[in-house]
C-alpha cells in the first residue's frame, strides 16, 4: 500500500512576505500544521457556502465575545448581508445594550485579586472589567423605559420582535441589536432570562402589577420557535457558523435536523470533546443526531474566536463584499 489515502499537501516552508488577510490564508494552507490548517479549512468552508445562492446561514456565538471588540466586527458583519438569522444567548444582549447606553469596558487581567477587584465595584469577564455602574443599571433604565414604550404598541411580544424594537431605539454603529433591527435579521435567544435583559421583564411586569392601570409586557415564548420551523422548513439548504458551545450552539443544530441537517457548518471553539459536552463536541457527531449532513463540507477549529474572527471574517469580506440576502421571515 502507497499510504497515499492518508496524505494531502505538502508541507512547504514560509519565509516572512506575508503582508495581507489573503497571504495569510495562504500560508496556513500551506504550513500543515496545527490550527492554522484548520483556520484555512473554514475559510473555503464559508467561501463555498457563500458561493451557494440558496443556502440559509446561521450566524451563533456566546455572549462573552460582545464584551470583547469583536462586538463591532460580528455586527458590521451582519450589515454586509452575511447572516441570515442570529441565535445568541442572555449575555449578548447584556453587553450590546450596555455598551449602546455608554457602558466603558476596559482590558484587565485573568491574574486579579477578585475580592478586592469586588470591592472596587468591577465586574470581570475573563480579562475583560466594566464598572458596575456601567452594566446592570444602564441596562435597566434602557429596558424599563423601552418596556413602557412598547407596552402601549401591544402586550404580548415574541422575543425576537421585541429585540427588533429595542435596535430602533439603539443609536450605536457596532450594536448588534441595531444591525439585526435595521438589516431585518432574525435574532433568537431561547436563553433570554438568563441575564440583565430578562430580569429587566420580570421587575418592570413586578412594578407594573402593583399599579393601578400599570400595562405590563408578556413573553409568548413558543413564537421564535414557530418562526425557527418555518426558516428550518423552508430552506433549500442550511449552513452555519458556530462561535462557542451551549444553548445557541444547539439551538442551530436542533432546529437543522428538521431540515434535513445542515450542508454546511464550522465549528470555533476551545472547548473539549473529552467530557462529552455539547460545547466540545465536533461536527461529525451531530451526523448520529441528523444534525449535520454526511456529505456537509465542514471545519472544526480549536481556538479562541479573538484569534480566529479578526481573521475569518475580514477575509470573507475582502472576498465577496456584500451579500444579497433573501429575509427568511415577513
């Protein structure tokens, strides 16, 4: 046997001319190993899918990142037509909304005294910090008085509609809730309590409750699940990119398999399979749910998604420009 069924291309040497986003794909295509190789693997992963005019593309990642820059990059992202539907958690909507309103998050440390960090009124996301005067309060004064506004619009509300009127009502260029409001992208967060943002519903309907008059906000929580079918259903072909693990990660996955399975789909992570985590776990064991397609063109790259975005997106949008999306829902 030649062993020819186990080698690809060949490892070849770089020198230091590497001066674009383009060079550098190249040269982890070129370099073998580890997760570069993986880095330019997802690149021709979303540049095929991009290239599949009927193809619905889901756009997932985890709260944490908006605290981060990449906040401005995934929403201008959005902007140039590359997502057709969002799936996120609690803590994007946190972060989106706090910075909108003037919250200031700053570069820290993983190495801090958190007591003492505590004490002085912090809070810290890994090696990000923000004031607690810049998160939770600013979140609320938004929310009850977006809340009261829309109370008078109509009492009961699907998650995703009600983000849509909050973007209205956010003047910020690197808002996320903005940029699905105004590129009329479906953004779904079935974790929505699980932060600032939900328990901003629940006081603001408490406050109202022990008014008279008061007009207080219900939640129809099966509406986006209606509105995931009906995207699920109706697309000729699926594809996805899949930013962290946890709730919005398998909220893609879930819905697919309804679909069919998704034909195209890359995974970033750090997370590891070891532990039998949904967050760990690759493209090739959602194939045994129906999740993802046998024949799907996939990537799996393990690293973090400030290494791998700042790179990522700008060169799918140095290749393509601008997308022309159908919008999946009315």
């Amino acid at each position: 046997m030649s062993g020819s069924q186990f080698l690809s291309g060949e490892v070849i040497d770089l020198d230091v001319r590497i001066s674009t986003i383009d060079d550098l794909i190249e040269a982890y295509k070129r370099i073998g190993g580890f997760q570069g190789r993986y880095i330019a693997d997802a690149a021709e992963v979303l540049l095929n899918m991009y290239n599949n005019p009927g193809i619905t593309v889901f756009l997932s990642f985890t709260g944490n990142l908006i605290s981060t820059g990449l906040r401005g990059l995934i929403a201008k992202f959005i902007e140039r037509g590359f997502v057709d539907a969002v799936i996120t958690t609690a803590g994007t909507l946190d972060h989106d909304i706090a910075k909108s309103m003037g919250g200031k998050y700053y570069q820290g440390y993983f190495d801090v005294d958190d007591v003492e960090m505590s004490r002085a009124g912090i809070h810290r996301i890994g090696n990000v910090a923000v004031r607690r005067e810049h998160y939770g309060p600013l979140i609320e004064k938004f929310m009850y008085s977006s809340l009261e506004d829309l109370s008078r619009i109509k009492e009961e509300w699907g998650i995703r509609e009600l983000l849509w009127e909050l973007g209205r009502r956010i003047d910020d260029d690197y808002s996320i809730l903005r940029a699905v409001s105004r590129a009329r992208v479906p953004i779904y967060v079935p974790g929505f309590v699980d932060g600032a943002f939900g328990t901003a519903i629940l006081t603001y309907n408490e406050m109202q409750r022990t008014r008279t008059g008061g007009r207080q906000v219900r939640i129809d929580l099966l509406k986006d699940e209606h509105e995931l079918m009906d995207i699920a259903y109706s697309s000729k072909s699926l594809g996805a990119l899949i930013i962290g693990g946890g709730i919005s990660k398998h909220h893609v996955i879930w819905w697919s398999q309804f679909a069919g399975g998704l034909d195209y789909v890359v995974y970033i992570t750090m997370a590891i399979e070891w532990d039998g985590s949904l967050s760990g776990a690759r493209p090739k064991e959602a194939i045994t749910w129906g999740k993802v397609k046998p024949t799907a063109r996939q990537a799996f790259v393990l690293e973090d998604a400030t290494v791998v975005l700042p790179i990522l997106i700008p060169y799918i949008v140095k290749r393509i420009g601008f997308r022309n999306r159908t919008e999946v829902i009315g």
